[in-house]
C-alpha cells in the first residue's frame, strides 16, 4: 500500500545506477520517483518555495523551479525594435 506523506515533496532530480530518478529533498523523507513517473506531480520550487506541477521543461532540471521563476530572454528582433522605436520616438518621427 502506498505511504501518504504529511508534505508536498520538493524532488532534486538524481542518477540512480542507470536511472533518472526524483529525490525528495525534505530532510527525513526517503521518497522517490522515476522520471517518466514524475510529470504532472506536485512539487515545491526550489526558488520561490511555493508549490507548482512538474513539467516536461522543468523534469530536466537538477532543482526543478515554476515557471514564474524562470528567466526568459527576450528575443533579438524585440530587442532590435524596442531599439528602432526608442531612436524614431527620440527624432519625432513616431
């Protein structure tokens, strides 16, 4: 029968023999999971400490974080326009 837990787990993710596996990281807790096992579970976010469901993205990270929590980089043609705009708003061409 399967153990119920008093906590939401914060997994690490953990190379055990030839297998990616999911530690739980609260000290004491002795759960773990397989990868394909680990999608769409709750976890604790090793940045913000709230809860969030694993993702596909964040299963390949060693200290899965929210998506909140993720950094994105804008892209260079936004970044090329933001710039574009600032010089014709600056010349009164905008």
């Amino acid at each position: 029968m399967a153990k119920k837990y008093d906590h939401i787990h914060k997994y690490e993710r953990k190379k055990l023999g030839k297998y990616i596996v999911f530690k739980c990281a609260v000290a004491g807790c002795p759960h773990f999971i397989r990868k394909e096992l680990a999608e769409n579970r709750m976890s604790i976010c090793w940045r913000c400490e709230q809860p969030f469901i694993l993702t596909k993205h964040a299963l390949t990270l060693e200290r899965p974080h929210c998506v909140a929590c993720t950094k994105t980089r804008k892209p260079k043609d936004a970044e090329h326009k933001d710039r574009l705009r600032e010089i014709l708003e600056s010349l009164g061409k905008i």
